[in-house]
C-alpha cells in the first residue's frame, strides 16, 4: 500500500499519539491514512496525531493525509494534517463513496484541498482551523 496505515474492513481501530511523516522526491509518494470499508464496515479513532506530507519532486500521485472511502467513519480528535506538493495537487481530508469524517480541535492546512468529499459523503467540523480550498459536503458542527 502507499499509505502508511491502512485500514481495511476493521472496525474500531484506534492510532493514538503518533507522528505520520513522509517527504517524497521522485515517482512514488507515501500517504498518511486510509480507513477503507469497500469490503465491509471499517472505523478508526485518530486521537493526538500529526500528520506531514511533503512532496518535493514530481509524483505519480498526490499526496493525501486521511483518505475514508464506502462504509467507512473516521474520528479524529486533536493534532493537525499538513500536505503540500509543488504543483498543488495534495488534498489533506478526502471522503468518497458514503464515508464519513469527523474533525475535532485540530488544524488542517494544505497548499491544494484542505477538505474534499463527493457528493454522497461528509466532513463535520468542530473547533478546527482550515487553510486550503474545501469542496463537497463539508459540515459545522
């Protein structure tokens, strides 16, 4: 996977107090987290962790900090999700197909897309501060 914890089908994970930091200079780029429920329900609980994603060269990809897709919910609480790519094509919270996140008391900055879902998943926000475009279904809670 090229991301650097990947959830898949499980529910009620937990990633407590870390640091996820990557910096990319060439084709293949590391992402921070991705809870995936297209095989089944997934959950993760993000409490006290930073996330860092620096691409510095050109990228197959682009980077992105919390990815949730399908029957997917995400919680996280405190700390901050940082992406930045040269060409600006980095998004740091991405939701899609009816996942769900949840962002509460942290910063969220990105040179791109601080907060993106399409149009049949959210986003909800309580106390956070956001630097970077937002696009979808984006929620103050």
């Amino acid at each position: 996977s090229s991301y650097s914890v990947s959830v898949v089908a499980a529910t009620n994970f937990e990633i407590v107090s870390c640091v996820i930091q990557n910096a990319s200079a060439g084709d293949f780029l590391f992402n921070g987290i991705m809870v995936d429920g297209t095989s089944g329900p997934a959950s993760a609980a993000i409490d006290n962790v930073t996330i860092s994603l620096n691409a510095i060269g050109p990228a197959a990809n682009y980077p992105m900090g919390i990815g949730a897709k399908d029957q997917a919910i995400v919680v996280m609480t405190s700390g901050s999700v940082t992406t930045q790519m040269a060409n600006h094509q980095d998004t740091s919270v991405q939701a899609g197909g009816s996942a769900a996140i949840s962002l509460k008391y942290l910063t969220v900055t990105s040179s791109n897309l601080a907060l993106s879902t399409d149009a049949r998943s959210n986003i909800y926000l309580t106390g956070c501060t956001i630097v970077g475009k937002t696009s979808g279904n984006i929620h103050q809670v």
